[in-house]
C-alpha cells in the first residue's frame, strides 16, 4: 500500500444515508456502562475500529467521534462557524464557568478573548520568565537526594503558585486553601467513571453537596480579593496589566461578579492542572527512559552551563522542545474536545443534526499509526523538521484549534520548558512508577495512582 493510500480516510458510507458503524455489536445499544467502567477502555475501542466516524450512545446523548485529522480541521478551524462547545460541556461545567472564556459563545466570547489577549502577548509572557525558573527552584530546594517524590502534587503546587503569582498577582498560599477543595470536586464531578458526573447538580448527593460547600468558601475568597484589588486601584491609581486587573478594568456591564468569579474560576482550572500533569508525564517518561534524559542534560549543559534557564534560552534548546512536544502527544492533558453542530453537517460522507455531541479525541488521533511510527513509543527525536512538514495539520493539536486555541499555550510550553530545565539542572530522575500508568479521563488526562520518582542530586 503506498503511503498515500494508507494516510487517506478510512471507511466511510458506502450508500447514501448510511449511518456511522457504531461501538458495539447491537445496534443503538447503550454504551453508558461500558463507558462508566473503563472510560479509556471505551477510546480504545474505537481506535481499533476502522472507521474515522464512529457513533455511541451515552446517558441519552447520541455521539459521534472523529478521528481523522481533516475531520479536526473541519469542526475546529475551516467551518468553525457552525459548531458550539454543545450540551455535555455546558450541563456538567457550566453552572461553574459558564461565563468564562471556555464555554462562551458569540459576540461575547469574542469581546472578552480580546480583552484576554494582551496578558497573553508574547513579550508580556517572557516577563513571567522569572517567577516560572524561581519557583521551580524553591520546589527544587525542598528535595533532598535519594526522596521519593509524589510528582502530581508537587507539580500541582509548583504550577498554581506560578499561575497565581504572574496572571492575579494574588496570594495563592490564602487562595489555594478554598480552590484545591472545589477542584476536587469537579474533577470527581467531571469523571465519566463517576457515576455523580450524570447526576443533575440541584440533587442533593453527597458529591453534589460537597460542591456547594467548596464553592461557597472559593467564592468568599474571591470576594475578599476583588476587594483588596479595588482598593489597591483606587488608592495607588497604578494600573497592572495581569488577567485579574484586566478583568476588573471592564464596565460593570461586561464583567459583573458572577462573571467575574466564572472568569478567574476558568483561568485557575484551565491553567493549573493541565501544567501539571504536562511536567508529571514528562518526569515519568524521563525517569523511564535514562538515555533520552542523558541527552536532554547534555543539551541543557552544553547551552546553559550550571545557570538557570531563561525564555530566551529556550530558542537554543530544541531536544527539549522535542521532549515537551512529543510528552504532550502521548498524554495530552486534554484528551478530547467536544463540539455540538449548531445546523445539519454532513461529516467524513455522513449526514449529523444538531442533537449529536462530537468528541474530538486528542488521545486518538495523536496515537495513530497512520501519522506515527510506533505511536505507544517516546520517542522526541521523531520531530524532525522534515517529519513536521510531512505530518498533516491536525494530526497533533494539544493546544486545540481555531479560535477557540488554548489562549495560554505559549504560557504554557514556556512555563513546562523552563521547569524542566531548571528541575534537570538540580537532579536525575529515576523511575519508581513504571509504564503502563493507568489514567482517569476527567477533566484531564489523569493518573489514578500516585506516579513516583526517586531524585538524584548532580
Ligand atoms: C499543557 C497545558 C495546557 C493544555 C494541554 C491546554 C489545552 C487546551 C485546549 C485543547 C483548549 C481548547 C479547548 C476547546 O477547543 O474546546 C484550551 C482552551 C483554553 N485554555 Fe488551555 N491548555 C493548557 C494550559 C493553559 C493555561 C496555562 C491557561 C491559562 C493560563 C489556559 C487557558 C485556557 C483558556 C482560557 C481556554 C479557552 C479559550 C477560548 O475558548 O477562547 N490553558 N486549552
């Protein structure tokens, strides 16, 4: 078979009207328990189907996954248009975040990106250079050589100082106290193997009230906060140019404080663990492959000597740009996105309406043999500039696509290039936890055991 034929799309409708092959064997079978006992399990499945359109049935929802690339292309960027973040996302996150970036639509979305963007300017971002390399280095300091480390956590704390320091420039020891406790609650909330993801909040279970309670501390945080901010403004009339200033300088009108608190509640969710587990993967893989993080220290020694790592370094160092691209290929934090058509598509042949929920899953499409060699392997030096041009687009998109893009992706490759680098220099990881690591699929990508390493000091 020649390259092309293997790379082109695989079954689609053979006469017109043909339904999508659907996972299991009876047709419109519920999928819920399945999809309640192994959530991954269930991707899987669906990989192995040769089909690149793919139709379930979940908790009344009827669903389709797409996973070939151009097919990404099509509902993130060319037709973007006609496609919303749809119903599943809104029902289990929007009484949360509604009101955030994420899950706006329309004009509003538009208004409030806009008003995002400059904290997000490159220049802007170079300027938390500094607080990323000098946190890291305080997590660094609490390590002696030979610890075992728990990463998550670690990296969990690491992350959310950082994001806390350069985007609110608010103290996260006070703030974390009250947001840990409520995103444990949506992460738990947001586990399809969870059966308290199906259950309407307004029922009072215990994981619901959980919920409640956790949000009614983070909210009487948020309010002292905002407080302190206004009265900073007014008295000093100095303006700051983080996200939480920015927010606070629109009318009243476009940013009230349910608003407000959906705003802040999205940047600390989207943020913080997504980063973390992004620095988690990369230590286990490192830990598990000795050679490859030999080579990174080489690199890391050759360009920066034993000082820590600065943005501008980071143009000097390709190995570990690899290293960063190809962890985020193997374990994409966001594992899937969702869509909703907002009028009748027609998708890979197929005929979809407006019920359907799409899943646009990461975690498939960047396992592909067809766009990868040995695509379980980790193997960064497979990003070669010639392999790049060759790949087609969207076959890697762990930042997303279009409009909706991740507005935090170049924080956040920044933020994971500067922390490994600065946390290399110190220490050689060994691996306690090995591969295979069973995974969650919550709101990210996550491991459902504590993922160890031991640490070496250089
Ligand atoms: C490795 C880390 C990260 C990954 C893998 C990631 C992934 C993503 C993806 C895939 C989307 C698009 C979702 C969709 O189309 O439905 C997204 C959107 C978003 N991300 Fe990230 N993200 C990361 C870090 C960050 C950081 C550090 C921030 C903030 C500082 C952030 C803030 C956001 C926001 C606000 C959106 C919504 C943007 C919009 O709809 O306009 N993310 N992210």
């Amino acid at each position: 078979m020649s390259p092309e034929q293997v790379r082109s799309t695989r079954r689609g409708p053979t006469t017109p009207g043909d339904r999508p092959p659907r996972l299991g064997r009876i047709p419109l079978l519920d999928n819920t328990l399945s999809m309640l006992r192994d959530p991954l399990g269930f991707y899987d499945r669906v990989g192995a189907m040769d089909a690149d359109v793919v139709g379930y049935n979940v908790a009344g929802t009827t669903g389709y996954f797409l996973t070939h690339p151009d097919l990404v292309e099509e509902v993130l960027v060319t037709n973007e248009g006609d496609y919303e973040k749809g119903r599943l996302l809104r029902d289990t996150l929007g009484e949360f975040i509604g009101k955030g970036l994420f899950l706006l639509e329309g004009e509003e979305w538009q208004r409030q990106r806009t008003a995002l963007q400059p904290a997000f300017y490159r220049e802007r971002i170079a300027t938390y250079g500094e607080t990323m390399t000098d946190f890291t280095a305080e997590t660094a300091a609490g390590w002696d050589d030979g610890d075992r480390v728990d990463l998550l956590p670690e990296m969990q704390s690491l992350t959310l100082r950082i994001l806390g320091k350069t985007l609110l420039d608010i103290d996260v020891e006070r703030t974390a106290a009250t947001l840990e406790p409520l995103l444990d609650a949506l992460r738990t909330r947001t586990d399809p193997s969870s059966l308290s993801a199906y259950v309407p909040l307004g029922v009072p279970t215990p994981s619901n009230r959980r919920i409640k309670r956790t949000r009614a501390a983070f909210e009487a945080t948020l309010d002292e906060v905002i407080a302190e901010r206004r009265a900073e403004a007014t008295e000093t009339r100095e303006a700051r140019d983080d996200v939480l200033s920015l927010l606070l300088s629109l009318d009243e009108e476009t940013m009230d404080r349910e608003r407000l608190g959906h705003q802040l509640l999205t940047f600390l969710v989207a943020g913080h663990d997504t980063t973390a587990l992004t620095l988690t993967y990369a230590w286990f893989l490192l830990g598990n492959h000795p050679e490859r993080q030999r080579r990174l220290r080489e690199e890391l020694d050759e360009t920066l000597g034993r000082s820590d790592p600065t943005p501008a370094d980071l143009f000097e160092l390709p190995y570990l740009d690899s290293v960063l691209t190809e962890v985020l290929r193997l374990y994409p934090p966001a594992f899937t996105t969702f869509r909703q058509p907002t009028r009748p598509v027609t998708l890979g042949g197929y005929d979809i309406g407006t019920d359907a929920q799409l899943t646009i899953p990461q975690w498939l499409v960047h396992r592909d043999e067809r766009w990868y060699d040995a695509p379980d392997a980790f193997r960064p030096e497979r990003w070669t500039d010639e392999f790049e041009a060759d790949l087609p687009d969207y076959a890697y998109y762990p930042f997303g696509g279009g409009p909706r893009h991740c507005i935090g992706m170049r924080f956040a490759r920044m933020e994971a290039k500067l922390a490994i680098a600065t946390l290399a220099q110190r220490f050689r990881f060994e691996a306690v936890t090995e591969p295979p690591l069973d995974l969650a699929m919550r709101i990210t990508l996550s491991p459902t055991d504590p993922v160890r390493a031991r640490v070496r000091e250089r």
